[in-house]
C-alpha cells in the first residue's frame, strides 16, 4: 500500500468569529476554510450519499458554526457542527484537497444551488408552520 504524499497538518485553528478554520500543513500551504465550505462538503454519507450521483445538495448553510474538533487517530478530525451535523470524518488528504480546490468547488456548489432554486439562507418554513396553529384557550 503506497504512503500518503499529503503533508500532515502543523497547525489547526478555528476562528469563530469569521467562521472559519485555519489549517497549516508540514509543506507550507496555510488554508481558511469557512465553517460553510466544509460543512456543505463534509465527506459524511449523509452529504455524499454511498455513490456516485446520490449526493445530497445541502441547502440553509450559510451560518454554519463548528461547535468541536476531535482527532481521529493521526489521520483526520471530526468536525461537529452547531447543526447538529458530526458524522463527517476529514482525513488531511481531503481538506488538503478542499483547501487546494477551494474557489472551483464552491463555484461548483453555488452553480448546483442555482439549479436547484435553493438558497444558502435557512429557511424560515419551520417557524412559520408553528406560527400557523391555532391558538389554544
């Protein structure tokens, strides 16, 4: 089995108030990656589907906060998320990859949002239907 060539990360750093996560790797490459990227990317089954094509458009992101960072043996992290998203496992070769591809893989997300008629804006349905019941006496 071939090694990895992806560089380890020096350094991890989540920055809450810009949202967003610093990621320095042994090479010398330094990626910000918002909290949003990563979460409508998260490599999770519940996002990517278990194949080509079953991928699920995460939708209402735009606000996506990381609420903890645990690592996974020396490899990646687990990423949880104020959503209650935490399955997803990030191996250094993917967010190497996510930080690499950036600014294509969000113009790819945005271009599929579009399409979609989808909003990176949560939406407010959730309120509005307990808004609508009737008012007991």
């Amino acid at each position: 089995m071939a090694e990895s060539v992806t560089p380890t990360p020096t350094e991890i750093k989540l920055h809450q108030k810009s949202r967003t996560l610093e990621i320095a790797f042994a090479d010398g490459s330094r990626f910000n990656l918002p909290c949003e990227f990563l979460r409508v990317y998260s490599p999770s089954a519940e996002v990517r589907g278990h194949g080509p094509g079953q991928e699920v458009l995460q939708v209402g992101k735009i606000n996506a906060e990381i609420t903890g960072i645990e690592p996974v043996g020396t490899y990646a992290v687990n990423l949880a998320f104020a959503d209650g998203h935490n399955s997803g496992i990030y191996s250094w070769d993917y967010l190497y990859d996510l930080g690499s591809h950036q600014e294509e893989m969000w113009a790819r997300y945005l271009a599929r949002m579009q399409e979609a008629g989808a909003s990176r804006e949560p939406t407010s349905a959730m309120p509005a239907a307990f808004e609508q019941r009737p008012k007991s006496k």
